[in-house]
C-alpha cells in the first residue's frame, strides 16, 4: 500500500519536473538513476530516500522543502471555493500555470488582476 507522504512527495516531483519541461529521462540522468525509477516515485510506489530527494531537489532548482508543500491539506478533498486539493494533479492547471509564467511580468500582473475580478464577479 502507498503512503500518502509518498504519493504527496512523488506528485510535487512529477509537477516540478513537468513545470521546467523535464522529462523524466533528463531528470534521471541528472540524478544517476533509470527514469524507471522516477516513474516510481512520481506514482508514489518506491519511497525516495533522503539523500536521493536532496539530488532532485538540486536538479530541479527547488528547495527540499517544496515537495512537502501542501502536506497538511493532502487528504481534504475540497476547500470552501470548490478547489481541489490536489490542484497540482490536473494537467490543464499545470499547463495554465507553465503559460502564466511565460507571459512578461508586468502583462501577468496584469493578467492576475483580471482572473481576480472575474472570479468575483462568478
């Protein structure tokens, strides 16, 4: 049976490698393993070790810390607005983010105050 830490930690690393356009290949590479092994972990089936999520932590330019983001909210399955609580699973948001983020700052400041007042206006 998989661990919901495990499953949690493997999701964060699936969306971190997705996010920089990583592909799984790239990343075990990176790490010295076979991308059969971050198939893995990204399923949450094998547990990364501590010295293992410090090297993909590195590779992926993020903090330890980020795949433990969001933890304590792992197993509520909706928040008062209707989100889910496992956002980072939904291809469509992940794709939203990656193009939110392309967009030059000032025009995403932009773009964020119009998503703000369109959501109150729902």
């Amino acid at each position: 049976m998989k661990h919901p830490v495990d499953v949690h930690v493997g999701k964060r690393i699936r969306h971190r490698r997705w996010v920089s356009g990583t592909t799984q290949q790239q990343l075990a590479d990176q790490v010295g393993i076979k991308f059969q092994q971050i198939q893995k972990y990204e399923t949450g089936m094998n547990r990364v070790s501590a010295s293992r999520l410090w090297d993909i932590a590195h590779a992926l330019g993020v903090d330890v810390a980020f795949f433990f983001e969001g933890l304590d909210q792992a197993d509520i399955p909706a928040d008062l607005n209707g989100m889910p609580s496992d956002i980072l699973s939904d291809k469509e948001a992940l794709e939203l983010l990656r193009s939110y983020y392309a967009i030059p700052e000032n025009q995403r400041r932009r773009l964020f105050d119009l998503a703000r007042v369109l959501s109150d206006v729902a």
